[in-house]
C-alpha cells in the first residue's frame, strides 16, 4: 500500500496494489499543470484507490480537446492545490503525481514522453527512451512492474 496526500493535508488517500512505473511528461499541459520541467506520472486501478479524507474537497479541471480523446484531467485539492489522483477516462484507471505521495511507490521512472514540447530550459541528462510525442502503445503506461 502506498499513501499519498496534499500540500496542506486536507486531502490524502491510499492506493492498495501496484503502481505502473513512472513516465516523465514534458508536454506542455503537464508542465504547467505541475509547474515542473516534466510531470513525474504513474497509474493504478481505480478500484485501487481509497480517499482517507477531504474527498470532497478534489477539484477537477477538463481541458478542451486539443486533436483526441482523451481529453485532459487534473485533479487538485480545493484547499491547496495539490495534484490529486484522476479517473483517466475510457479506462479503469487513475493517474497521479509521484510528487503527491507519502511512500516510495516501489517503482520507477522509465521514459520521457511529448520531449517535443520540453522546456527550452531543461536538459534530459537520463539515458530513458525518449519519444516526441506519446510512447508506442506496448510501452505505455501499464500495470507491469518495473526496475
């Protein structure tokens, strides 16, 4: 199990099961919706995650579609601002932000996708695969452990 929570502690949850290895996003989008050179992505199963308080305070914004489905979802606490765990749509998942949790999540990072669209000011020093825009469908996000 791994816990997680917000900024002030007005939210936190748990996630009881695995968590997919982690992705670094560099699209636009997800830097400015974590204020970071790159979001540090996982998943889980849905059914996986169990609010342990303040879940009536996550917030959630929908983007407008930019050329596909999915559209784009973030969850933040109401209180604080937090990244927070969010339902990917069409699927029984939900993705959050390693930097949101309490616990190593006993997994690891293992590529860098949409680097087309880095910050002209960071630098990817890691030897991870890195894809211009998403990573080829086998390579995804997924519930398989690893490193």
């Amino acid at each position: 199990m791994v816990k997680g929570s917000c900024l002030c502690g007005a939210v936190a949850f748990e996630i009881e099961g695995m968590l997919s290895p982690m992705q670094y996003c560099h699209a636009t989008r997800c830097r400015k919706a974590t204020g970071a050179a790159f979001a540090a992505e996982l998943a889980a199963n849905a059914s996986d995650l169990r609010w342990i308080r303040g879940e009536s305070l996550v917030t959630v914004y929908e983007a407008p579609l930019l050329r596909e489905p999915p559209p784009y979802r973030r969850a933040f606490c109401r209180v604080c601002g937090s990244p927070l765990p969010v339902a990917l749509e069409g699927t029984n998942f939900v993705v959050l932000q390693a930097g949101v949790l309490d616990d190593n999540p006993e997994t690891r990072p293992f590529c860098h996708i949409f680097v087309s669209q880095s910050a002209s000011w960071h630098t990817i020093t890691d030897t991870m695969p890195q894809f211009e825009e998403r990573s080829p469908a086998g390579q995804r996000l997924s519930r398989s452990t690893n490193g």
